[in-house]
C-alpha cells in the first residue's frame, strides 16, 4: 500500500502548469476528511492550504500550497486537513 512519502510535491514546469489550467477545478473549505485514491491523481493548487497524513496515522505528511504540482498515487488511504480553503486544477489518470 502505497504511504505519504510516495507523494510528488513540486513546482510544474511551464508546460506543465499550462496544461494543469486545462484541467477540471475542486474546492473545498476549511475541513478534515479521509480520502481513498483509486486512481493516481495529478492537481495544481490555486488557493488554500492542506497537509494530507497516511491512515491510518504513522506520523507522516506532507503540506503543499499555491504553486504546488501535487501527485498521489493510486491506492493512497490518507486524511486531508484543509486548513485554508483550497481550489485545485485535478486529472485522475
């Protein structure tokens, strides 16, 4: 099972970034949730503030912001603490 430290947190390239503002946009407010991924999931933070933590706790995470290129794998079992409402351009592969 995939764990937190197999998640990608960078700055995209130029083109990159042009083709993640093709993608869908996701919001949320300030919240905590679990989350599942049953697919690999690639995003660009817009706005707001999240660090997501392995579930169950093995006392990892991983923080990303504005600017941030984000890849989690696929079969991640995580909690996102969104504390500073987010918007994300997202693509599941």
């Amino acid at each position: 099972m995939p764990t937190i430290k197999e998640v990608i947190v960078r700055k995209p390239s130029e083109k990159e970034d042009q083709t993640c503002r093709t993608w869908p946009v996701w919001t949320c407010g300030t919240s905590e949730f679990e989350w599942e991924y049953t697919q690999t999931e690639k995003c660009l933070i817009l706005e707001g503030c999240v660090t997501v933590c392995d579930n169950p706790d093995s006392g990892q995470s991983v923080s990303f912001g504005p600017g941030d290129y984000v890849q989690f794998p696929n079969g991640l079992k995580c909690v996102w603490k969104v504390t500073q409402p987010v918007k994300k351009h997202y693509d599941f592969e």
